[in-house]
C-alpha cells in the first residue's frame, strides 16, 4: 500500500508534467490548435493525430455534439448518444409524471418504437466548419460606439444569414479573445431527440448537492438519448415515422477503461472562463455579485423545496430549475471559499502589476498603457450599471411577465425589415420561441411562481435604485401587494398554452389595449428596459475596441513568457488534454484518483441522497461484477513509471468496478457530457464534474489541485449489464480492449 500511495503521490507532485509547460494542462484549446501543441499532447501518451483531432469531418470529432447547454457523443451507427443524467434532466423530467415518475425510478426503452420525445426543446448540435471571419465583422463598423456595436451586430446577422442558407442549420458568429477573433459556427440542427435509458436519480445523482463538486463521488451520471430525422434522412421535427439519424462517426468504447497516469483528453462545449479579465472585475465579482447571487439563489431554492415537498407534481415541474440553482448557487460559495483559500485576486493582480510592467518596456506596445487605463474606466461604469439595475431585472423575474416581455418585443420588432430584428426574434428564432411557449406549463406553477416573484419584488421595493414604471403599477389601488399580485395571476390568460401562442401574432395596438395584467406591465416596462439596453450596447460598442487592444498586448505578453495562449471559453468547441491524476486536497488528505462499488455501498445510508436503488445495492453485495472488475487501477510496476520511482511492492489490487475517476483536463460548465478519451481517441468515460478546491479555474489555473471528476465507463457499461439489463443497447455498441 505504501508504495502504491507513493507512486500515486509522485502523479500528483507534478514531476510528470510537460517540462515545455509550467502551465501543467492548462488550455482549452480551439481543435485548430491541435498541431501546434502536438507535443505536448505526445508527451501525455495521446497517440491519435494532432492533426487529425483538428479535423471536424473526422474520428472523434465529428462523433461530439453539443445540446446547447452541455456535451454528448454519439456512440452507435443508429443515432444513440450519451451524455450526463444531469443534462438529460429536463428532458427525463419531460416524461415525468404522477403515474410514471422516470426521474425517481428511471427508464429504459427496450426498442425503438418505445423511445418518447425528449421535449419540444431538446436539440443536438453537430458542428460542421468553424471558419475565421475577423475580417468581415470588422469591416466598416466606425467608431461612434452605439453605431459601431450595431454594425458589428449587422455583419453578424448578415454571415449567420448567408450561412443558414439551408434551414437544416444553425449558425452563430462567436467573440474569441474578447472580440479580438470572430469565428462562424456552422452546426447541423437535430430537431427530434428521444429519450432512451436514464438510471433512477438515486444513481444518477447519488450524494445530490451534498457530493456537488465533492470527491471521492459515486455517481451514475449518465444518460442515452437517440437523434431521430425524417425518412429522407434530413432533420425534421418529431413525428411518430421519423426514423435513427445515421451520425458520420461514433465513438468505439474501449471496455478496459484508464489506469493512474494515463493520458486522457476531453472534447465538448465548454460555457465561459473569465482568465484574462482584469482584477478589478474579479474583485467585483468576489466583493459583491457571487455573494449577492449565491444568497438570491439559496432564497429560492429553500423556497421551492418547500412548496414541492407535498405536491409531487410541483417537484416534477420544478426538478431541473431546483438543480440548476442548487449547482449554480454551490458553484458561487465554492468561487467564494476558493478566493479565501487561494489569494487569487493577490495573485491576479500581481501579473497584472507585471504585465504593466512589461508594457512600459515593450517599445510596441508602450502606448497600451493609456489604453489600459481606458478599458479599467469602462468596466467601472459597466459595474455600476450592472448594480443599478440587478434589482430591478430581478423584479421582472415572474415567468408570466418575463413571457408578456418577449411577446411584446417580438411585436415590436416584427415592425423592422427581418435583417435589422434583435436576436432572438427573427424569423431563424421562432421554432424555438414557440417551443419555450409550449414548453412553460411543464415547468411553471401558479403559486410557485408568485411566490418567488413576491420575494425578488420585496427585495426590489427594499432598496434604492427604483424605477417608476414598475413602482406606479405596484402602488396602483388599495390593495396590500400580496393580493395585488394575486389577482394579476388570477386575471391572466397567459397560463394557457394557445393563449400565448396567440400574441405571437398580434401587433404592439393589441398589446398596448389589453387588459391583461402582465400584458399592462410589459408594455409599461417596455420603455424603461430598451433605454437600459441602449446604454449597455453603447458600453458594449466602446469595450468592442477597448477589449480587443488589452487582449493583443496581454497575448505579446503571454507569448514573451512562453504560456499557453488560447481563448476564455465561450460555448464552442475545444479540447483539453490532461492525464488520471489524484490530488492533494485542502483538508491535506490525498485523493486517490479511483472510487469503486464497495464505495458507493459504505456511503449509501437509505435516506436521499445517499439512497442507491436497492437492484444496485444487490449486485453490489452479491458481486455480480461481470467482465468489468478491475485487479489494479495503478501502472504495471514493471511500467517506466516504476523504473522513474520506487514501486518495489506489488500495488494494492482494486477488485471492483471502477466508478468514477480524476484527471487533470481543463474543463468547466458546459463540458458536463463531454466524452473523455484515452490516448487512441476511445471513449473512457464522461466529464460531469469538478473537485470544489477547483472552482476558482474559470478564473486561474492550478495545476496543483485542479482536477475534473468523470464516470468510468466501466461502470457505465456494468450498470446496463448487470443493474439494468439493457442488452439491447449494449447490442448497439462497438466495445474494444486494450
């Protein structure tokens, strides 16, 4: 054991990163970038290609997809993909109800013809090319900042026009570098996704918000879903004879999984890093937005239990926004505990200390200093404006009114040429915006709702920054506000689905004659939030030269220090490489990188969340362990890694099925489905986490302790065979051995 422990230490201790890095495996790179850091991903044992990972047409990369708030993979040549538990939450919720509750007791389609609808929603992504277009968002944009934020948003809209030639598509034009770059996404839009197996979320999300961001985890987080097109082999909206999408790869599954020190890499979505920010914007953030959110969200989801806590059917409604909350508000308090541990603003603010510095000593970029200065000026004025209004959006917060707020702007907008319509409400946004209508009654309750609401309101009417439009509509009458609030919900015909779907055809008269009360204040709010969106563009627009200049000097910088340049993530697709690695935690315990089913049983207690479905616990005490028990999860010691250091002594031997495990890739919100690779390019298991002392990586980079938490897919693959019984999936697979 002790040499075991020994060499898993010596993993850690970050002797075996890349000598060319001192960065360990810090990057979410762009896959273009692959060739230029082919030796570091060489140095981690990743043999498939570098130039062959920054191929979208090809093996794995044209097997990931995005669903637009995580990461999937497609893993059979008839359209079935697998993701997180976690991210198919809304759509097992979807399917969820009094009779068949799916989220607490799980479900499997034992054929095709059983697999219902994910949702109205749901989507898959399948990014096609992403082409450099710099050049053309720029051109003629001028310097006026409100009209250069609105022509950089025209040749936007007119490279998204072009591209979605084909309605089968869906094209964006993303910021890199903040708005130094701008890339054209080109993705395929699958419209018809069905659910197909979900474990019960006593497995899938064993140890609930407690084990959030914890380790060692023990859960199940996993998710099959399928693509469905119409016969002619075309994406089309769900209809009973659609029939499997025939994806142009997916992935092989490789059955004997990853040991310590192998070298994994992750693909997917990553949501959004704030690295190169400047410290005044992390001190905001640490001084007052995450702690301002975190207790908003902690309101809420307290609120919600509650009320859910005796009707089952508010808990099946409210079950994805309630976890959402719950891991965005944990994610707050670990950012927060992370700057206490971690001097990190210290730590920020010295670099920047010496990248002013370096600037004064650069004769090319001597100039920037002045520009510096400008861009600390506009994002002082940005965070007052963010504080003046938080309340007040906050106050806008009903479901009800945030719908009578898109409904009335989409009337208003369809008064302009198509081409000049805010995103969001062109002619490109309505499948989606009559999806959203559709889908509110699964996720919406009257009481819920108001409750909620009266909360953001108090807290609204409890501060300074008031608006009158709103105060006039709350002060209207006798009444106490509690029965105002009450009767607006009482009056409304936006609680009903054709209701809604109505006003998506009415012109902005019909709104401003109505009655209805959300309607009323919709349109009395109207004025008072285009004014603040107008400020927020003309920031927008002066930051859009501001940003870019800070980011060409910090690059020179970066490059000066020979530091791995890439960009913040911002919702495209990257790869991060790293390698299985356990830490040394804060509480000076080191985490080994394995758990296993023994684990999970010595944790389960009964009682949510640590209530393992009982068909689990039993294989579990019976040992029903299959071809997926493991003898050792640590290196041959007549491996190279053994004739480096000391492992004299056999290693522990691990005899269970693996059940989740750590690495060092560099991931964060958005990756949650994203497929990890071994070194070949074969499927080893699925990002859904990270460790809480690794929080604070959206803004810095330890290598040290900063680890991601992945499913085995070992586990994966024994809870179908012997939990589960999903043979005929299994079937569907492509499984290879070492």
């Amino acid at each position: 054991m002790r040499n075991a422990l020994f060499s898993a230490l010596m993993l850690s201790s970050g002797l075996l990163l890349s000598s060319s890095s001192a960065f360990g495996d810090e990057g979410q790179w762009q896959p273009y970038q692959m060739p230029a850091i082919a030796s570091q991903l060489a140095d981690k044992g990743i043999e498939i290609p570098a130039k062959q990972l920054a191929d979208l047409s090809q093996y794995p990369m044209n097997a990931v997809v995005g669903l637009g708030y995580c990461t999937a993979s497609f893993v059979s040549p008839q359209g079935l993909v697998v993701t997180n538990h976690h991210c198919a939450y809304r759509a097992i919720q979807f399917n969820s109800k009094k009779q068949h509750n799916y989220l607490a007791d799980g479900f499997l389609a034992r054929s095709q013809d059983l697999e219902p609808s994910a949702g109205p929603n749901e989507r898959l992504y399948i990014t096609e090319a992403v082409t450099d277009v710099s050049a053309q968002v720029k051109k003629d944009i001028g310097e006026e900042p409100l009209q250069r934020f609105e022509n950089i948003q025209a040749n936007r809209k007119a490279l998204i026009k072009a591209c979605e030639s084909d309605d089968n598509y869906r094209c964006s034009v993303r910021s890199f570098h903040n708005g130094l770059e701008y890339y054209l996404i080109k993705q395929l839009i699958i419209r018809d996704v069905r659910l197909v197996y979900a474990p019960p979320e006593s497995a899938g999300a064993f140890g609930g918000d407690i084990d959030n961001y914890e380790y060692p985890r023990h859960a199940a987080d996993f998710t099959f879903l399928r693509a469905y097109v119409g016969k002619d082999g075309k994406p089309a909206a769900f209809a009973k004879d659609n029939v499997p999408y025939q994806p142009k790869s997916y992935l092989r599954i490789n059955l004997d999984g990853v040991k310590a020190g192998d070298g994994v890499f992750v693909a997917g979505y990553p949501g959004s890093t704030s690295r190169y920010r400047l410290t005044s914007e992390l001190a905001f953030a640490s001084d007052w937005l995450y702690p301002t959110s975190a207790s908003r969200y902690q309101q809420r989801i307290d609120t919600i239990e509650a009320l859910g806590a005796n009707d089952k059917e508010v808990k099946i409604k409210y079950a994805g926004t309630l976890a959402g909350m719950a891991n965005r508000m944990k994610k707050y308090n670990g950012l927060l505990d992370g700057f206490k541990a971690t001097d990190i603003v210290g730590i920020k603010q010295s670099r920047e200390d010496d990248f002013r510095r370096w600037l004064t000593k650069d004769s090319d970029y001597q100039s920037y200093q002045a520009k510096f200065d400008q861009l600390e000026s506009l994002l002082l004025e940005q965070r007052k404006l963010r504080q003046s209004r938080y309340y007040f959006d906050n106050a806008q917060s009903s479901a009800l009114l945030s719908t009578a707020n898109k409904l009335y702007r989409l009337a208003k907008e369809r008064q302009k040429v198509d081409a000049e319509r805010e995103e969001g409400y062109q002619e490109r946004d309505m499948k989606m915006f009559t999806a959203r209508l559709k889908r509110l009654d699964t996720s919406f309750d009257v009481n819920v709702d108001k409750t909620l609401w009266m909360q953001d309101l108090g807290t609204y009417l409890n501060q300074t920054n008031r608006v009158a439009a709103l105060d006039n509509t709350l002060n209207e009458g006798d009444s106490n506000l509690d029965a105002k609030i009450g009767a607006m919900y009482t009056l409304t015909t936006l609680t009903d689905k054709q209701q809604r779907l109505a006003w998506m055809n009415a012109d902005p008269a019909a709104f401003e004659a109505s009655a209805d009360p959300f309607i009323r204040l919709a349109v009395a709010l109207y004025d008072n939030n285009m004014q603040t969106e107008r400020q927020a563009k003309t920031l927008a627009g002066q930051l859009s030269k501001a940003r870019p200049d800070y980011m060409q000097a910090m690059i020179a910088y970066y490059q000066a220090n020979n530091w791995p340049v890439y960009p913040d993530a911002n919702g495209t697709l990257r790869i991060s490489y790293g390698m299985v690695d356990g830490y040394q935690s804060a509480d000076a315990l080191y985490k080994q990188p394995f758990t296993n089913l023994e684990g999970l049983a010595a944790k389960h207690t009964g009682i949510a969340p640590f209530n393992a479905p009982q068909k689990l616990l039993d294989a579990i005490k019976q040992q029903r362990y299959g071809r997926h028990k493991v003898d050792s999860v640590y290196q041959d010691p007549a491996s190279w890694l053994c004739r480096l250091f000391s492992c004299a002594a056999t290693p522990e031997r691990f005899d269970s099925v693996p059940v989740n495990f750590l690495s060092s890739v560099d991931t964060t919100g958005g990756n949650s489905g994203s497929p990890v690779f071994n070194g070949r390019g074969e499927l080893v298991g699925l990002n859904f986490d990270s460790t809480y002392e690794a929080i604070t990586k959206d803004w810095f980079f330890n290598p040290t302790i900063t680890r991601a938490i992945h499913v085995d897919i070992r586990y994966v693959l024994w809870m179908m065979e012997e939990v589960d019984g999903a043979n005929n999936l299994i079937d569907e697979l492509t499984l290879v051995s070492n």
